[in-house]
C-alpha cells in the first residue's frame, strides 16, 4: 500500500479528532451496477 502524504495524514487526523472524518460504508454481499466493477474485479489481490 502507498504510503500517505504528511500534509494529506495530518489532515485526515484533524477530521478524525474533530469528528468529521467520513468512510463510504461497503456491503459485499450486494453487486454494485451503478459503477464500472459490477463485478467486482477491482477488489481481486491478483489483478491489483
């Protein structure tokens, strides 16, 4: 995994104290039509 700016971590870890941070919430157990990985091959380890 790449690793994360300074400036970029430094924020994230402001939103995280402040209580603003968001995350998309995934449910892998649905098929995703409305993108391109309908399929979901993005999330294979051996094609990335």
């Amino acid at each position: 995994m790449k690793k994360i700016p300074k400036s970029l971590q430094e924020k994230l870890d402001n939103r995280h104290d402040s209580g603003t941070f968001r995350a998309l919430k995934t449910k892998p157990h649905l098929i995703d039509f409305s993108s391109n990985d309908y399929l979901g091959l993005a999330r294979l380890d051996a094609i990335s």
